[in-house]
C-alpha cells in the first residue's frame, strides 16, 4: 500500500512541476518549451483546463439522423451499381478487343450469318475497343 502512493504522489509531484513556458529568441522568433530557457526572459503560461468527465468526443456525441443515413445508404448503393456496370463495360471491352484483333469473321445478329470485314471497319472497332477499356478499366 506505501508503495502504491509513493508511486502515485511521486506522479503528482513531477506532473506539477511539468510547465510550458514561451520566450522570443534574438531573431524574434517565439518558442514554446516544457524547460525554460536559461538565459532568456520566459512567461510561464497555465495548462489548459482538463475535460470534464461527462464529456464525449464530437463524434459520439452527435446522433445520427436517420434520413442522412438512408441518403448514404443509397449512395453507396448507387456506387456499388455503377462499379459492377464498370467492371461488365470493361470485360466486354476487352472481349471486344481480343476478338476484333483475332477475328476478321462475325456473326451476323439480323441474318445469323458469318460475314466478313473489311480492315478498316475492323481498325474501327479496335480502337473503340481500346477507348472503352481506358474509360472503364482503370
């Protein structure tokens, strides 16, 4: 027990002696420091008062208001949405991509044929390919 409030009185001791002290140095510059300076003229200032007890950090003190909540909620449904259309747009155009650099023969959609095109068209759609996989896979 003796050595429980030594060791506490010895802490009250040195956090009473602990102090902040400012002084301006020859260039005009002002310094603060827990020592006071030796050869200066120094002002001791007082700590700043300690938080009462009751007292909760901003962000635990506020309440969430419900209506905020179900806007975010939505946002970051929103959000989700958009990344997975992102991530489908750029398969798709890398598919595109590999396909137009491979294939010079496609289907048809109207008629179900294979039809072939020409090198321009073909051009055309790699570079389309490539935009597309700037714009939604990075």
């Amino acid at each position: 027990m003796r050595i429980v409030l030594l060791t506490i009185m010895m802490m009250l001791a040195s956090m009473a002696s602990a102090g902040l002290y400012k002084w301006v140095d020859d260039d005009g510059n002002v310094h603060y420091s827990q020592k006071p300076p030796r050869d200066k003229q120094f002002k001791r200032l007082k700590p700043p008062a300690p938080a009462p007890e009751d007292a909760k950090p901003l962000y635990q003190s506020q309440k969430a208001d419900p209506k905020k909540q179900a806007a975010d909620n939505e946002v970051t449904k929103v959000k989700a949405e958009i990344e997975k259309v992102r991530a489908r747009n750029c398969e798709a155009a890398k598919q595109n991509l590999k396909n137009y650099t491979v294939y010079k023969r496609f289907l048809n959609k109207k008629t179900g044929e294979l039809t072939r095109i020409d090198d321009k068209e073909r051009e055309r759609q790699i570079k389309k390919a490539q935009e597309g996989i700037r714009e939604f896979c990075n």
